[in-house]
C-alpha cells in the first residue's frame, strides 16, 4: 500500500478491498508509551472511531463507509471518498452559503445524536462533486451529549473561517439544533476563558 497521508495518530494508505478502490487508515505505535498500553489504546480507538462513522451515518451525515476493520493491526478500511477539502474550496468559493448552512446542520445532526466530531475544522470536511458534504476523521471524536464538547466542535470550526463563513454555518446550524442557544452561550464562555488564560500568561 502506498502512503498518502501522515497524522499524528494515524497513517492514510492507498488500498483496495473487494475490488474497490478505499484508504486504509492505520494508527501507528507510539513508543513513548508502555507497550501494553499502546496496544489497548489504538485497538480502542479504531474501534470507536468505526463505531462513531457507523452511528453518523444513522444520524443523516455523509462520511465514509467502513469497508472492513482490523483490530489487530490497528486498521479501518474506508471507502474513498472523492471530493475537494473544505479549505480549498472556500479560497475559491469565499462565501458558499447554503453549503456553509449544510455544514452546520450536519454538525447539529451529529450533536443532536449525542456524536462529537473532536476536530471539527474545514481540513475534515469534503465537497463532492454533486455539492454534497462529507464529513471525515472521527479520530479524536467520542459519544457525548456534552454542551462543553459541542461548543468545542463549533469553536474550532470558527476560528477555522472568516466571520461571514461562520455566520452562514451557524444559520444553519440553529435551524436544526434545538439546544443552539445554550451551546453558543458555552461557546462564549470558552472564548472568555481562552482570552483569560492568554492574558495570565502574558502577565
């Protein structure tokens, strides 16, 4: 399999299964940590990384099929998803709104069925051809209904985008998420303490 891709927990490789062209994404050993250890934590990781792709899946948002999973080698299978990065398509298409709007209703999708993305920025968001959103790298997600992890989500994705890419987004995130209100006022409360912290240590 050819590498296509390095991250700090992980390795994207070419691959093909049952005839059909998929990534394979592999968590690499991390030496620093007792062997033992290391072992559980990646097999555990893969395992709820499949599980979180399968459950969002139920809950509407497109993001890779897992083809196969192989716990033992620390391994998941997806489907390749052909698409353009979030990233680059805003620096040719500044203000998409109802794509934008699509974004944050999908994020309310998972949120609303208790699924934090945990690296919610444009980096793991694809544009398909036919304009679709796909969501991918559950990596560092989790199951959780918390108010904190979902302002998270949407912090990150703010501070990822201009004012007005955000404003679109969160339109559309609102729409969908009953509890939006509450989770922009945690949201906000982040910022402060960020802010706080900054200044603590400038001091």
């Amino acid at each position: 399999m050819q590498i296509i891709a390095k991250g700090a927990e992980a390795e994207l490789f070419e691959a093909t299964v049952f005839g059909r062209k998929a990534l394979c994404k592999r968590r690499v050993r991390k030496r620093y940590r007792i062997h033992e250890l290391d072992v559980k934590l990646r097999e555990s990781r893969t395992r709820q990384e499949a599980k979180l792709l399968h459950a969002a899946k139920l809950a509407g948002v497109r993001c890779p099929l897992v083809l196969h999973a192989d716990l033992l080698k620390k391994e998941l299978f997806l489907e390749n998803v052909e698409g353009t990065g979030l990233r680059e398509y805003l620096r040719n298409h500044p203000l998409p709104k109802a794509l934008l709007q699509e974004v944050g209703k999908r994020l309310a999708s998972l949120h609303l069925a208790g699924i934090i993305h945990g690296d919610f920025t444009p980096s793991n968001i694809l544009v398909t051809p036919a304009k679709k959103v796909v969501f991918i790298d559950f990596g560092l997600g989790s199951f959780s209904s918390s108010l904190e992890e979902q302002a998270t989500d949407v912090l990150l994705f703010k501070k990822s985008v201009s004012e007005k890419q955000f404003n679109a987004f969160w339109k559309g995130y609102a729409e969908k998420n009953r509890k939006a209100k509450k989770v922009l006022v945690r949201l906000k409360e982040i910022e402060k303490r960020g802010r706080y912290v900054v200044r603590a240590q400038a001091g």
